[in-house]
C-alpha cells in the first residue's frame, strides 16, 4: 500500500519563493509508486491551500515570479487526534489519514521550531529536526553559542536586540572586529537581509535592514576562506556528504545568486581537498549537527581558512530542493540519489516518530 505524504510548502517567510522551488522538486522526484502526494501549500498571509498537482504552482518556470495557486479550500488541523488528523474548512471533509509530513518551509515559521510544534501536536510524522533543533539552528546567536560550547570554532561578533539599537556604536565594533563586516538577521536563511559593509553608512543602512526582518541582528567578523558545504543525513547515526565548495561569480553570494540567478556560483563538488581535511570537514559537520539536537537532515555550512582551521558559518536545518541547491547535490556525489534521498528522509521522520511514541508520558 502507498504511503501518504503531506507536502507543505510556501509560508509567510521571506524565502517563501525558494520553498515553492524546493517543493516543484520534491513533487518532480518522489516516487509515485511508492508515494500518494498529497500538496498543502501555505500562503505569504499564512493561509494554508489544499492543492493538486495540475495547478499548484503559477509561473513555476520563472524563479522570480513563480507564485502559489491560492484555491481557497482551507483547512484545519485536529491537535493529538488519531485518525483523521487534517480536515477541510467549511466542511466535515476529512482529508486522507497522512503517514507523513515533508515540510519545506524554508525560514520563519517553518524552519524555526514553529511547524514542527504543531505537527509534533497533531501526532503526524514529519521530516527533519524536532522543535529544539529547529529553533536553535535557527538562531544564529543561539546556535553559536552551543557551538563554542561543543569545541568548535565560529566567527567572532557581537548580537544586538532591537530594543538595544542605540548600544551599537560603530566605531567601537570596528576597533574589535576590522571591516569588512557581515551584518545579518539572527533568524533568517538564504542570505536574506544579510550585509557585507565596509563604511559606517554601508553599516548603519545594513542594521537598519536587517532589524526589518528580526528583532536580533549579529556583527561579524569577515572569515578570509574558502566556502565549504557539507549534507548531513539520519538520527541518531548521521552520515556526512562528500564536502562541496561555493565559488561565487559575484563579490558576496546573495540571495539572488542562489536562487534566482543560475551564473551566480559555480560549484565545485566534490570540493578539491586533501582526504583528511575533507574528512574533519566531515567529522565537524556532524559534531556540529548532533550539538544542536538536529534530526533527518541538515546543511553544515563553514569556512576553510588557509592553515586548514574551520570556522562553522551557520545550519540549515530544512536546506533548499531546488535544481541548484547544495543538499541534493552533494548526496547525489556520494552516492544517493534525488530520488532515493526523499525516501531515505521519510523513512528517517517515521523512524522517528515511533521511537517518541515509545517515551512514557506519565507515570
């Protein structure tokens, strides 16, 4: 019997475009004799649409002006039920009994622990980290901290609250950390409201856009190194990819250039490292992945200095599916394809699943 998959993408964050991307992807590769798809996509206004795979994408051939089909049928989720989980708005339609959710909400709201709460509530399966490793992965400030904790490097820097915006003084920064600097959201992804500045007006134009997309910024250091990423896969035995390496053709590796842009980056994959250096690469990728209680999947995303040193740039805890994202493609080097990849990440999240429903809830 096929298993039933809930696909939910799209959200209110602003990486919704790159989801509905990821999700295009998925729908394209998972395999249908195995799987009964089932598409949920979620609206910039947070609405959430039964959709079907004629129609749930417009302009899904154009990266920047793909949009969701917004077919208005709702629908509601029923907290710890144990059938009929998803019904429909309006109506006391009950949608299929799902196996599985595959949520490719990239960003707020889907990769910050918020999503993973109420599918945890609704007792559903989904796919990557829980609602710890995602809310911590996605605090840069929070997740670096852990980090430093664990024995591993990051860049050095400083994170500010909003309400604490006339503390930042930009002399002061730069007598500590040198320019260039790197001014970004603490809960962002994608490059999204993320600066490189080197004058004071680059810098005060930089924290002014980066508190519209969160209340905490950082203030980085600029790491000179090579801009290497690794795919991280399983539970409680996670594997490494093969290390890729970022070569962008442009001076900073934007949102645009990952996304939308095509000749933004080359990549290199595998990246051209000596064995061992891939292998600590490796090694601290999943060091990193298990001190952050991260689950299913994850993108480990560091520099290489020149003398070899690894400083952990950030964790993607639901990393991008589209055509030109990193996670897929350093699998597909190591062996795994896109296709056996979407099952090996289902069969992760039931696996999951069943081993919390072991956990005694009382006494």
């Amino acid at each position: 019997m096929k298993k039933k998959v809930g696909i939910v993408f799209g959200g209110k964050s602003s990486e919704h475009e790159v989801s509905l991307q990821s999700a295009q992807n998925i729908v394209d590769a998972i395999n249908l004799d195995k799987y009964e798809v089932y598409l949920l996509g979620i609206d910039k206004q947070g609405n959430w649409h039964v959709n079907d795979r004629s129609r749930y994408l417009i302009n899904e051939e154009d990266p920047s002006l793909i949009a969701l089909n917004k077919t208005g049928k709702g629908i509601a989720i029923v907290p710890g039920a144990e059938e009929n989980q998803i019904i429909q708005t309006g109506s006391d339609i009950s949608m299929d009994q799902l196996d599985v959710i595959f949520p490719i909400v990239h960003g707020t709201l889907g990769e910050d622990g918020s999503l993973q709460g109420m599918l945890r509530m609704a007792n559903i399966p989904f796919v990557g980290s829980g609602v710890l490793g995602s809310a911590i992965s996605m605090d840069k400030d929070i997740a670096k901290r852990l980090l430093q904790d664990a024995g591993l490097n990051v860049a050095s820097g400083y994170s500010f609250r909003k309400a604490k915006q006339d503390q930042i003084v930009y002399q002061d920064i730069v007598a500590k950390l040198g320019t260039p600097l790197f001014i970004k959201p603490a809960n962002q992804g994608s490059s999204v409201g993320v600066h490189k500045v080197e004058t004071e007006e680059e810098f005060n134009h930089a924290i002014q856009d980066a508190f519209m997309y969160d209340h905490k910024v950082l203030v980085e250091e600029a790491i000179e190194g090579r801009e290497i990423e690794c795919s991280v896969l399983g539970n409680d035995h996670p594997i490494a990819s093969v290390p890729g390496e970022i070569l962008p053709t442009v001076e900073f590796y934007s949102y645009e250039a990952k996304y939308i842009d095509e000749s933004g980056a080359n990549l290199e994959i595998p990246a051209s490292l000596e064995k061992d250096v891939a292998e600590k690469i490796q090694a601290t990728a999943i060091q990193a992945f298990e001190a952050l209680n991260c689950e299913g999947l994850a993108r480990v995303d560091v520099f290489l200095k020149e003398d070899n040193t690894i400083i952990i740039n950030e964790i993607n805890t639901l990393p991008g599916f589209t055509k030109i994202s990193m996670y897929p493609k350093l699998w597909e080097e190591s062996g795994i394809s896109y296709r056996e990849l979407i099952e090996r990440l289902i069969e992760l999240a039931i696996e999951r699943h069943q081993r919390d429903q072991q956990l005694k809830s009382s006494i």
